[in-house]
C-alpha cells in the first residue's frame, strides 16, 4: 500500500489511522520519519510527511514483523520476523526512490533462524547483531552455520531451551554493549512467566547478573538515554525509568494501552500502545483497573512524551484490524521514507551500484 491511508478515513483494508493535530509539525520540527512493527497484521509501517506537509503513510507486509533496529544515520534497518531477520539499506539517489520520497530502504538480506520470538535487537561495537531469543531465553548473536549463538543467559536459567522459560524480551546497550535486560518472571519452567505476569517482571545487570528491579509488570523496552534507563512496565501502562541504585520504578507518564517498543528524539520519547488481548496474558493485570479508574479504553498506535513534563504531547491512533503494535525507531534526517517488498515486480528493477 502507498500512502492510502489517509488520516482519520477508513480503509477497504480495514484500518484507519488518526494523528493529533500537530503531529506532522513534530516531524517536520524534529526532522524525523518514524517505523513501527505491528506482528499482529504482519506489517512494517513508515510515518513520514508529503511534500505538501500531509501525514505520509506507507506499509510492507512481512509475517509476523517484530524487533526494529535502526543504525544513528538511519541508513541500515535491521527487523525480525517470524523466521528471519531481514537487513535494509538505504537509497536516496532520486533515480531509484519514487517522485515524492527521499529514502528508500530495500532487503538487501536476510538471515534465516527459525523461530525463536525474537524480540529487542541492537549493533554491538564489533558490529555484530545482539538479539534476544525469547524462546531460548538468552541474548544471541547470529551465525553463518547455525540458527543463532548463545552469548548470556539470566542467572536464573539452568538450561537452554525452547521453552520460554522467564519471558526475556528487552534489551538496552551501553558503550556498544548489551547492559541491561528486561524479563517478565525469574521462571526456570516451561512457559512459566505466564504465571508471574502481574509482578514478576525484573531488570537484570548483564555484566554482574544482578538483579537490580523487581515487582515489575510484564516490562519491556529498557533503553538507556540521558543517563537514565527508560523502561516500559507494559502490565501498569507505565512509562518510566528505574533508578539503579535503589531499584525503584519511577513513572513519568501513564499511557492507555499495553506499551511495547520505544525509541527517543531529543526531549521526547516515542511509546508503541497496544490493545490487550482478550486472554490468559493479559487479563487481570492492573492496566485493567488504571483504564477503568481513568474511564478509559486501550488504544492502539504510538504516543509522544514529552521527557521534561511527562506530558503526552503527540499521538497517532490506529484503529480496526491493526490492534497490536511491538517496536518503534525514529529515522532523523528522513522526510519520507519507503520500502521494497516481494509482492510485485518492483524487487527485481530496482539495482543500485555502489562506488
């Protein structure tokens, strides 16, 4: 699809999608385009403007999308899917990016690792792709031979298998590398973070493997910036950050939605909202109570948070068939992004020559 969504106009595809009304001003202020993962659709999302100053909206299907990771200059994009990660890079030459665009990004590769529910990714200083393997509980690193490395398990896990044993999900890096991790339980059993999910969640040192928080709801997203760890506790609907020496949660802003996946520009933080589903995972946890306390419903879409108020100063609100959202990164200096895909011919004419 390219840009036919229009802002606040449903679709025949069964989705519409509403801006704050100067959110495309941000975007234009900060010099910024943004992309989030919905797993749920199975969809990359760019965000960007129209040269006319218009919400831009351009969308690639990829089964089960997942982690973003996005290089400074936004020039490589790195996304896990059901049983690859996929690498893209950036075109800006007019001749290849379609009149209006300034950036194409197209899958240059991909690794395939079978399914392992990869969630948070990240460049370390070597250059290596640092991932977490949900299912193995473990951060990993790929391979040319094999489906993945093992690099660091929680302390807590004696075996490495396919079990999702703590529901490890989050990754924050520091000098170029992996620093803290986000886990929703210390669960050594199959699948047992499940039951844990209202305050089990722990953020763990990986240098020492101390635990450093605890009592967390289902947490996700810790991501380092101005000196803080910034973390979402997705199960209160809090925006946060711990602080490491006490090991307390402090939350800046609260959000009406199950938050996953957060990237930060300047002064802002950029916050992905989900619905929750309707089933074991997500029920009875206390974002229920805060949403009907706020007389409330869970949205769906990204928020702008404002770091020095806590305020929520921008939104985009997706509603119909998209109600899940996991990662968000910003893309600084791109204006308006778009991608390649594998559903028409296009993958096959677009050659760009390196120097």
């Amino acid at each position: 699809m390219d840009d036919k969504v229009k802002t606040g106009v449903k679709q025949e595809s069964g989705f519409e999608v509403h801006c704050t009304r100067h959110f495309t001003s941000w975007l234009a202020e900060q010099q910024v385009s943004l992309a989030f993962t919905t797993y749920q659709a199975g969809k990359l999302f760019f965000l960007g403007l129209q040269e006319n100053g218009q919400l831009s909206i351009f969308e690639r299907s990829f089964t089960r999308c997942m982690g973003l990771y996005a290089t400074p200059d936004a020039q490589t994009l790195y996304m896990s899917t059901l049983y690859q990660i996929w690498r893209f890079e950036r075109v800006t030459d007019a001749g290849i990016t379609r009149t209006g665009y300034d950036s194409l990004y197209i899958p240059q590769s991909s690794s395939v690792t079978g399914d392992m529910d990869i969630h948070d990714m990240a460049i370390d200083a070597e250059g290596r792709l640092i991932f977490v393997n949900t299912l193995f509980s473990c951060l990993a690193a790929m391979s040319e031979r094999h489906s993945f490395i093992p690099l660091w398990t929680p302390p807590f896990i004696t075996k490495l298998a396919a079990e999702d044993r703590c529901h490890l999900n989050g990754l924050a890096m520091k000098d170029g590398k992996p620093k803290y991790v986000t886990s929703v339980s210390q669960s050594d059993a199959n699948n047992g973070w499940r039951d844990k999910r209202i305050d089990g969640g722990v953020v763990i040192d990986v240098d020492n493997n101390d635990i450093i928080a605890e009592g967390l709801s289902m947490p996700h997203s810790p991501r380092l910036y101005q000196d803080k760890l910034w973390l979402l506790n997705s199960g209160t609907g809090e925006f946060g950050f711990v602080n490491t020496h006490t090991g307390t949660f402090e939350p800046a802003a609260f959000c009406p939605g199950y938050l996953r996946g957060m990237a930060f520009m300047g002064d802002y933080a950029v916050v992905g909202l989900s619905q929750p589903r309707d089933n074991k995972s997500f029920t009875d946890l206390p974002l229920q109570e805060r949403l009907k306390t706020k007389n409330t419903e869970p949205r769906c879409g990204l928020q702008i948070i404002d770091l020095k108020s806590g305020d929520v100063v921008h939104g985009v609100t997706i509603k119909g068939v998209v109600s899940e959202l996991y990662d968000v990164v910003v893309l600084p200096k791109v204006k308006r992004p778009l991608a390649l895909g594998f559903k028409t011919n296009e993958i096959q004419q677009v050659v760009s020559i390196g120097e």
